[in-house]
C-alpha cells in the first residue's frame, strides 16, 4: 500500500518514548500500591498487556453464551407484529434465515471477507511490516478503549432512568462486547506484536471508569466514543479495514445517547456547574494531547498528519458535550485556542518548516457516507 509519509523528528520521537515509559513506570507503581492498600489504584480488571480481560480469552464460554444468543436474537416485529417495534431491516423480511436475521447484505459480506482464512496473508501482501505494525499502534489504542467501553457502559446501565435508556444503555453494553472482541480478532490478523496502553491513555479511560454517576457518559460516550468514531472514519476506507464502517456507525449512536438521554432527563443545575466536575472533565481531556505525540510516529509511516487528526476530534469532542450540557471551567473556544496552539508550539520546535495553522478546522473522516453519519450526530456541515 502506498502512502506518502509525514516527517517526523526522530530524536523529538526517541524523547517521547523515554517519557512516556517513565510516566507509565510511575503511573502503575503508584496505582499497584494503592491497590494493596485498598485505597483505590487500577479500577478495571483488564490486562492491556495480554491485551485480555483478567481471566484470560475463554472462548468457548463466548461461543456458547454471546455468540448464540446473537444468533438467536428474535425480533420482535416479527413475532409480536402488535408491538410497537420496527427492528427488522427490509432484508430481514424478505429473506429470514435464522442465523442471520440480524445482518444486512453488507454485514454479510463484510463478515464472511474477514472470516476467509487468507484474511491475514491479504494484510501482509497489502501492507508493508511498518505499515502494519503502524496501523495496529493506531487501532489498539481504541480497542483497549472497547474493554473499557465494555466496563463503563455496563456500570451506566444502573445509572439511568426509564425503560427506553435503559434498553438504549443494554444495546451498547452488547455492542461494545462485540467491538471487543471483534476488534481484537482484527487486529491480531495483522500478525505484529500489540501495544500496551500508553500511560496517558491509562490515565484517560482509568478516569472515565472511575467518574461518578452520569459523568461516565462524559469520559465514555464523549470524549473516548468521540475519538474511537474519529478513528474508524479515518481508517475505514483501507483495504481489509472496511468493517470499520460498521463500528463507525455503533459510534456515532454511542456519542448521540447522552444527547438524546439530557433531551428527555435534563442535568440539574448544580451537575452543570459545579466546578469540581468542571475541573474534572477538562483533566480528562489533557491526557489525550500527549497521548497524540505517542502516536505522532505510526500516524507519519501512513501520511496521517496527527495533528490535524487531533485538531478534527478536538473540534467535535467539544461540541459533543456542549451540545450535551457539560461546562468545563473553560469555554470550548478557548480550550481549542490553547490545544491548537500547543500542538503549533510542538510543530514549531519540533519540524522548522512548520507555519502557524488552525488545526481545529481539519476533517479527517474519509467518505461521504461515514462524513453524513457525522453530521447528522455533530450537527455540523460535511465540508
């Protein structure tokens, strides 16, 4: 596969790697004590080193259990055409095979393609191994954040109130356990090592899973759903990585649920304004900037510039939880202004050609399709 690479300065690279291993080091020693001593630490039982829930794969328990009750998923509309549910897609009621009612055409196709067991020499004979190794940098940071996704959103499910959000809440718990483990098959097909969590991304989902209440959907459906739909709209279009598309569109139902759940359960006042949470939701943002230098190096080897991709995902982050209520102790134009030039000030000293841009103004989804999905759920135009 060609692509044309960003430069990158590589001792500024090395010298990332070196800090970020020290904050890590620390990081989880910090986390390790506290967890003997009962005060807190590491709050998800996940080994991102195995890339693994605690416990291991155990597959057969997966087969047995999630595996067939999606086969077996009956649809209401079907077999109770009373009921107010519409959950059969129009192939689903012409054609109504039992194992796979719930998939349209191109699921199928999709589904079958990644199935083929030539699936990983494909990927080997259209990437090179650096370009392999760079994509899957780029897609285990969101498929860690899925084992996480899992976790939050089977805690928010306790959370909300209603019959409707609470069916809403169930459907994303499955989803996520499908991005999982869907995604994990995906990315060890591209047969190279996969990397731990960063210590700023530890840091990023530790504080999503451990946010209180309804600041879950916050840290979860905003901030890292918000960043996970960015990645699948950047990378979908690859070859072999169609099937993105897919959890680009869970994704975007993902980051539109506290959206629509504030629509019908407004946050009190006090939830809106109180300055500790206002605090914490802006803490909850800064591990992503290093985070971005971290990934500055594999975005380069696939002519991804990082910085424009982080500049997109600010912009719709932002205006994710302003349209959902959440106020930070800053306005959302003056923490775009600070990031956008912060990473200016790292371009600056990092690559002497740089000129001053605005990357907030970037859109690094690729396709008109995955671009409509976004506007309909940012309410921005499709540029």
């Amino acid at each position: 596969m060609e692509f044309k690479k960003a430069p990158v300065n590589r001792r500024v690279v090395q010298l990332n790697r070196w800090i970020e291993k020290g904050a890590n080091f620390a990081i989880r020693s910090y986390d390790g004590v506290m967890g003997r001593l009962h005060l807190g630490g590491r709050r998800a039982a996940y080994d991102d080193l195995a890339y693994e829930f605690v416990g291991g794969a155990k597959d057969k328990l997966r087969a047995k259990h999630y595996d067939k009750s999606l086969r077996l998923l009956w649809k209401a509309e079907q077999h109770a055409p009373w009921s107010s549910f519409r959950d059969l897609t129009p192939a689903e009621k012409k054609v109504a095979e039992h194992a796979l009612r719930e998939l349209n055409p191109e699921e199928i196709e999709l589904r079958e393609r990644i199935a083929k067991p030539e699936f990983s020499e494909m990927l080997k004979q259209t990437y090179t191994p650096e370009q392999r190794a760079a994509l899957v940098s780029i897609l285990s940071t969101i498929g860690h954040g899925e084992a996480y996704a899992w976790l939050v959103s089977a805690e928010l499910l306790g959370q909300l109130k209603s019959t409707g959000a609470k069916a809403a809440a169930t459907m994303q718990v499955i989803e996520e356990a499908k991005h999982f483990v869907v995604l994990r098959e995906l990315i060890l097909a591209f047969d190279v090592s996969v990397p731990r969590l960063s210590a700023w991304e530890y840091l990023l989902l530790e504080s999503a899973l451990k946010a209180k209440g309804l600041e879950k959907f916050f840290g979860m459906n905003v901030l890292v759903e918000g960043v996970a739909l960015s990645i699948f709209g950047l990378l979908s279009h690859l070859p072999g990585l169609e099937i993105l598309r897919l959890f680009h569109l869970d994704e975007s139902r993902h980051t539109a649920l506290p959206i629509n759940y504030f629509s019908e359960f407004d946050m009190t006042r006090w939830q809106k304004i109180n300055p500790i949470a206002q605090l914490r939701r802006l803490r909850m943002i800064m591990p992503a900037i290093p985070m971005v230098f971290h990934l500055e190096e594999a975005a380069a080897e696939l002519g991804i510039d990082i910085f424009e991709f982080t500049g997109s995902v600010l912009r719709k982050v932002l205006h994710l939880a302003q349209r959902a209520g959440y106020k930070m102790v800053l306005p959302p134009a003056v923490i775009a202004s600070t990031i956008n030039l912060l990473l200016n000030a790292y371009c600056l000293m990092t690559h002497p050609a740089h000129e001053f841009r605005d990357f907030t103004t970037a859109e690094t989804t690729v396709g008109a399709d995955q671009r409509a999905v976004e506007a309909e759920v940012f309410g921005l135009a499709t540029g």
